[in-house]
C-alpha cells in the first residue's frame, strides 16, 4: 500500500531532519543516544520534526502500519529509527517515493542475543532450559566467526567472556530493512563514519528491543504455571539489565551482496550503593546552577507535593535499578497521578496537564505530548486489567514524561511564586483550554509560570544507571 503520495506527507518528510544536538527550533525527538563510558566518548542523534499540518504522530503511525505489513518490527521505537533512515538517505525531491522505496528494501536476517555474567566463570552446572531461553556457560565461538567474517566488534572481545553464566536465545529469524541497499544510501556516508553508524545502530537497537519484548513476554507464557504456583521464578527483564549484552544480527549473501552482520553491545546496569563523590558534586551543582536549590525540602504545600512526587519517583528508580520493570512503570505512573492527576477525572486531565509541563523541556507538540502520556496509561490500564506485558519503550516513556514533570514541579518551587496545588493545576488548567482554542496566545512566559518551559543553561547530568566507570571517579 505505501504511504500516501499526498503534499502533507511530501512536505512533512522534506522539512525533517537528522541533528547531532537537540533541535534549536520545530519539534524533535532523542533518535539514539551513548552515554560516555570506559569505551570512548558518548553521542546523540536527534530527529527534527516540522511544524506542519500533518502530526508526528500520524507519520510514526502510518510507518509502523508499513512495517507490520511486511512482517518487521514495528513498535514506536523502530518507526522512528526507520523515519531517521529514510531523512538521512533523501533527495532533494520526490520524498514520499524515496521512503516508500526504502520501505520495500528487505532482507531475512537471523537475531542471536546472549545475556552473559559481569562475574566470574561459573564453578557449578548451571544449565536450564526456559524454551527460548537457556542458561549455559558461554561459548564465544559463534560470535568470533561472525567477527572474522562479518566484521562484528564489540567493546569487549567474545573470547574473554568464555565460560562465564551466559543467558542464550534461540536464534529469531525477522525481516528486516536492507540497510547496506537502502536508496540514497551515498548519502547517509556523506555524513560522516561516526554519524552514519549511528543513525544505523539506532535501527538495530530499536528492532533487538522489539525481538527481545517477544521473547520476554513468551518466556514469561512458558513459565506462568510454574511461577504462579510459586515453586520457580524467573525474571528475564532483570537479566537484561544486570548482564553483558552482546547480541548480533547476521544475514545470508543475496545476489551481489555479501553476508554480513551487525553487532549491538550494552553495559550492565548494576549500581554501587554508594556512587563516586564526584558524582555527588556534579549533580548538587547543576541542580543548584539550574534551580538555586538541591533538594525539595519545606512545608509549604506545593514543596510537600513535590517531595511525594520525588520520593514516588525514587521508588520506581529503585524498581528499576532491581530489573522490576512493571513495577517500575506503576510507580512511575502513579508519581504522575499524585502530582497532576484528580480524582474521578480521566485519564485525559492528567494527560493535558503533563502535556502542558514537559511538552517543551522534550521538545514535542502539546497535542503529542498529551497524546503520549495518553498511551502510557493505556499500557498501564491494560496491564492492570489483562496482565498486558510492560514494553521497555514504554518503561522508558513513562521515565521520561515523568523525569520532565519533575523539573517542573522544582522550577516551581525555586520560583516560589505558586504556594498550592490547586493554585498550580487551576493555571495549568487554563493554558490546557487555550491550547485547546488558540494555542497561539500561550507564550513562554506563561509556560515559565508553571514550570513548562525550563530550558537549561547546561544539560542535565547522566542518569545514574547510563554511567559506567568513567574517568575521574573517586
């Protein structure tokens, strides 16, 4: 079917852009990002969307129908990694073409993942079998000869992880975008060596996410008995996030191409209790650069607020720190309805009013900001209702609408022009009905009132779990 070869679609695709730096101006969304690390120096690629007629949204949408048709991956995520491909690769004309051509650029490739141990070697039997699923000593032979044949690298050579407890999935055959036959793809080298990758690992990653959210969620359908009836437990989000990731996509040779792979690496997220002291230091001074303050402490009743809001927050990171991801994304939701929501409304208030706060700290429409935090809490009433699995996009989502409303709340209460709640929602509530009627009258300085319009002198520190041991530490 295509995307429509319609004038809102054709002038939406020529105005996007592909930035190496949070969009100055229109509306953008974080594309791939890597934190600093013991591996080299961290990145991001940002996606800079046009204030058009035709919504984000909607593009996001229709590109993810495209991809379920042809049987790939097909979550938010992927969407928008393919919208990064298919700008990054464009002409200077005939847009809607050029993506409809990049879309139809296929190739079956094959998904092996290994989830393997920051400890030592295993001294005991540890082999188990969950069905997609198995937990052996890991052999590093597979990996090594894609290394030699595909050119695969990872920060960590395969070989020196040998033997140690190593979680291995059944290989997942997928179909995938053919990136190395990708039209225009002249123009993503021009780029740079650096930028081109990055904007191809964003796919990669994007899709191993979606493959690995299936084989959790199946993981999770094979041991239900079992762990309803209490007698085993096995929790495969806590595994990815405590283990090495070193996964890999791999293809057959196919006319004139060659096999091929791609390899995809990811630290472990345990952390210290007690973080470097330099840590401590960067983040009171940016908080205390950015607010004039370094804690939420006071007995006024918008600071009492703020501190629920915070320790509901603490909660969901201590969730998270533990591989808890419905838990994590409950009390994520739950900080959002402490601080924005009202009993007996609809989830469509707490929505226009978190849209009204974070919309421009992450750089989205208000209409689309309310449309996401919208779809965060459908996630939420359905895995309430029917035991719907928590995606680690949603996880994510929900973090970041809820680590955005939490630089409101503080800049409100630095400001300390606003003492209550009510006196915070009230003004929230009118600048959502003129969003509603004419958006044109809400003026930063109106936003700043509420706290929804903080811009930052410098960005905000790493979030603890991104970091690894980086230079410096103490």
């Amino acid at each position: 079917m295509g995307i429509p070869d319609l004038p809102v679609f054709e002038e939406f695709l020529a105005a996007c852009r592909v930035l190496t730096e949070r969009p100055a101006s229109g509306v953008g969304v974080l594309l791939h990002e890597t934190a600093t690390s013991v591996h080299g120096a961290g990145s991001s690629l940002w996606l800079e969307y046009p204030r058009s007629t035709l919504q984000p949204e909607s593009m996001l949408r229709r590109l993810a129908e495209e991809l379920a048709a042809a049987g790939m991956p097909s979550t938010p995520s992927v969407a928008r990694a393919v919208l990064g491909l298919i700008v990054a690769t464009k002409g200077a004309e005939g847009h809607v073409q050029h993506a409809n051509r990049a879309l139809g650029t296929l190739r079956r490739g094959d998904f092996l993942f290994n989830f393997i141990s920051p400890g030592p070697p295993a001294a005991a039997d540890v082999r188990a079998d969950y069905g997609l699923v198995a937990v052996e000593t890991f052999d590093p032979r597979k990996l090594e000869y894609w290394a030699g044949r595909g050119g695969a690298r990872w920060p960590t050579r395969p070989g020196d992880l040998r033997g140690r407890i190593a979680f291995v999935g059944q290989v997942r055959s997928a179909t995938l975008l053919d990136t190395d036959a990708l039209p225009g793809a002249e123009r993503l080298g021009r780029q740079g060596a650096a930028a081109a990758s990055a904007i191809v690992d964003a796919y990669y990653q994007a899709a191993a996410d979606a493959l690995l959210d299936e084989v959790s969620a199946a993981t999770a359908e094979r041991l239900s008995l079992v762990e309803a009836a209490g007698i085993f437990g096995f929790d495969f989000s806590s595994v990815a996030e405590w283990s090495i990731g070193m996964h890999l996509f791999t293809w057959p040779s196919s006319g004139r191409q060659r096999a091929g792979c791609w390899a995809l690496y990811r630290e472990p997220t345990l952390l210290l209790n007690t973080p470097p002291a330099a840590i401590w230091r960067e983040a009171t001074g940016w908080l205390i650069e950015e607010f004039g303050l370094d804690s939420l402490g006071g007995d006024r009743p918008i600071e009492v607020l703020a501190q629920t809001f915070a320790r509901l927050m603490q909660d969901a990171r201590n969730h998270l720190s533990h591989g808890r991801m419905r838990e994590s994304f409950l009390y994520f939701v739950i900080a959002l309805d402490h601080l924005l929501g009202e009993d007996g409304n609809n989830t469509a208030t707490v929505g226009d009013r978190t849209g009204v706060v974070t919309h421009r700290t992450r750089s989205k429409a208000f209409a689309d900001e309310a449309r996401s935090v919208r779809q965060v809490y459908e996630a939420r009433s359905r895995l309430v209702h029917s035991g719907a699995p928590i995606t680690r996009e949603q996880l994510r989502e929900a973090e970041a609408i809820a680590q955005a409303a939490l630089w409101a709340v503080t800049r409100v209460v630095a400001d300390r022009k606003i003492g209550t709640r009510e006196e915070w929602t009230k003004r929230i509530d009118s600048l959502v009905h003129l969003f509603r009627g004419d958006p044109s009258v809400v003026t930063s300085e109106r936003l700043s009132e509420v706290g929804g319009a903080v811009s930052f002198a410098a960005a905000p520190p790493p979030v603890l779990r991104d970091r690894t041991a980086a230079a410096g530490e103490e």
